[in-house]
C-alpha cells in the first residue's frame, strides 16, 4: 500500500499522529511556514531576492509556499528536479548544475519552451555552443545562461577570472543564448560551525568573487545577476555587497549538519526551527539498557552524524544505526520508551534523507493534516 492508502483516511483526525505507520517523514507546517517568512523577510530587509534551492525539498507544494511568500523561483540541482517542478506549475527555475550530453541539452530545450523563466549554468564554453546550436535548430526561444564560477571546490566551474570572460563572450555572441550572469555557490564554507571562522573564510572568498565580477565588467560582462549563498552564510552573504539573490536551501528544515552551527553569531540566537523530522517506532525491547527502532540505513541519510533525538525518550539517550532496518536506542541508565512507543529523530542531512520517501507527512502539533509528494525524488538525472 501506498502512503494516500495508507494515511489519507487520517488527515484531520485529532492526534493521528500517532497512528501513522512508521518510519514516516513529517513535516511541523507551522514551523516550516514561520521558516519561509524568516527567511523571506531577512532577505527583503537587505535588499536581496530569493531563489531558494529546492534539491533540498524536492517539492512543488514547498516551493510554491515559497513563491508565495517573495521568491523569485527556485533552484534545482539536476534538470530532472526543474522538469518535476515545472510539470506542477513552478516557474523561475534556475539549474544549477552543468548540462552537457545531447539527450540532456534536448530535454533542456523542450523544458525552456515550457517553463517560464527559466535558467541554467554553464563552465565551459563548447557546453553553451552546443546549447545554442540545439535551440537554433529546434526555432525555440532563447535560454538564460549564468556563467558558473568555482569557488575553489573544483567541483564545476570557470577556473579564473579570464575563463569567466571567455565564458561570458562565448555566450554574449549566440543568438539563441542570453547572458544572465554569475553563480557563486561556497558549498564548502557552509557547515563551518563558528560564525567567526565562517565569516572570515566567505570574506577571503568574496574577495576572489569581486576580482572576478571586476574582470567581467570590463569585458562589458557586468552580471545582472549574482546568485549563489546559502543557509549557513545567509548573514555573511547579505553583507557581502556581492551578491543579487540567495539560494539558501536547508533553513526550511534545519537538519541537525545547520543545527550545530551558529547562524547569526549571537549566542544562542537560532532563527529557524526543526521543521523536518522522521517518526520511529519502538519494536523490540528485550534487551537491557536499548531498544530497537524501525528506522535504519534506509530511512536516513548516513553521509553526517547519527541522528539526534526530538522528542520520546529521555535525555542522555543515543541513536545507533543498527542495520539496513533498525535502529537503536541506548540509555545505559536504562530509561527509555516502552514497546510501540513514537521517538521522533532529527534528520542528520535533510537532502539525501527527502530522497528515500515518496510523501511528506504534514503535521499540525499531532494531527496529520496534509499528505504532500516528494515531487522529483529520485529525479536525478
């Protein structure tokens, strides 16, 4: 059975929480919209726009929540996610990741027809030649394309200052491509958990970034849009002076990796809240001092820490991966919840944890309220 078979029939029924078959991913509404408008009102206080990446949540229902409350669009990591997005109705969709193969650029292009505002990045000038050549033979109209630059991940982009030039004139002189701007995306400063050494490793970045807009506006290249920042930077990045848009992703959720960081370098200030979280039940409990949970491997990320307790056992208890299944629960004073009891988990990395569930289940305090698809899991390609 799937998640509308098994759960529609509990939407709206006072504390179904409870009865929710499990593992499940829930989502507090509230804290989620409180999330949107924090962050929507922070970037309209400092004057920046928002396109916020949506390989967080992988979701129409989310993202138009977002639009609605300021965002330009949304970026997507991979042109499968932009395709799902833009089959709901979600328009200003920025790609963020390179396109490069023929039966990509293809789908690209037919894409383009179809959704409104839509961009892409490119970090090589023979990938927007061959994007040009294919909408010049399709008779489609002419893609936005943002020139990428690498932060210094040497994940994608232009390598310097004078590839982002030659990058930029490549795509100024096709007729079916239009010059959007710059991407500039430090992925890599993002978790550093001071503020103070995260904010003087994006200021030793910015100073790269500058150069390389200075550059770009002598070619007559100056970008009409920089996008790039992200949860961990938000407060650095707006007083950069630098950027145009944010592409903040996880501050929807606050996944524990954003949790263990401080975000505006006042103690003790945490501006959103846990919004994501994965309900487990308690199956076994025959041994002394642990329980097992029915949430393992499968049900969460496993690229960060083991997750963190929210709520159903007592302080002091550990989370351990027990398997592909199971989990376990360690309280060495050996208080901890009763067979059948709910422990809510923390996701550890909200990203890769969306993408092992079809639904989100959407909770107000603990009624189940809403069933909403995980749009483009799996889309990654």
């Amino acid at each position: 059975m799937n998640d509308e078979q098994l759960h529609r029939h509990l939407v709206g029924r006072q504390g179904s929480r409870r009865d929710l078959n499990t593992p499940v991913l829930v989502i507090d509404r509230d804290a989620l919209d409180r999330n949107i408008a924090r962050m929507a009102d922070f970037a309209g206080a400092n004057g920046l726009k928002l396109r916020p990446h949506a390989k967080t949540h992988k979701s129409a229902d989310i993202a138009r929540r977002q639009i609605a409350a300021g965002a330009l669009g949304v970026c997507c990591a991979k042109l499968g996610e932009a395709e799902a997005l833009a089959d709901e109705g979600i328009t200003g969709i920025l790609i963020t990741s390179p396109v490069v193969s023929a039966p990509a650029i293809e789908r690209l292009i037919a894409l383009n027809d179809r959704c409104e505002g839509l961009m892409c990045t490119a970090d090589n000038p023979m990938a927007a030649r061959a994007i040009a050549a294919a909408i010049a033979a399709s008779g489609g109209p002419p893609l936005t394309v943002l020139v990428d630059i690498d932060p210094g991940i040497h994940r994608t982009g232009v390598a310097d200052a004078q590839a982002a030039v030659a990058l930029f004139r490549t795509i100024a002189a096709e007729p079916s491509l239009l010059y959007g701007g710059v991407q500039y995306y430090c992925g890599l400063q993002q978790h550093i958990e001071s503020f103070a050494e995260r904010e003087a490793a994006m200021r030793e970045r910015a100073e790269y970034l500058r150069g390389v807009l200075d550059a770009l506006e002598q070619a007559g290249g100056k970008p009409p849009i920089v996008t790039g920042g992200g949860t961990g930077t938000h407060r650095i990045d707006a007083a950069l002076g630098l950027f145009t848009e944010l592409q903040v992703g996880s501050y929807v959720f606050m996944d524990d990796q954003y949790r263990a960081c401080a975000l505006t370098g006042e103690e003790d200030e945490v501006p959103f809240e846990t919004a994501l979280m994965i309900d487990s039940r308690v199956i076994s409990a025959n041994s002394p001092g642990m329980v097992t949970l029915d949430a393992g491997f499968k049900s969460l990320a496993t690229d960060a820490e083991p997750p963190t307790i929210a709520e159903g056992a007592a302080e002091g208890t550990a989370f351990f991966f027990m398997g592909d299944e199971q989990g376990a629960l360690v309280n060495m004073a050996g208080n901890l919840p009763e067979l059948d009891s709910i422990v809510t988990l923390r996701a550890p990395h909200c990203d890769p944890t969306v993408n092992l569930y079809d639904t989100y289940h959407v909770v107000s305090g603990n009624t189940l309220v809403d069933l909403w698809p995980v749009t483009a899991r799996g889309r990654s390609r």
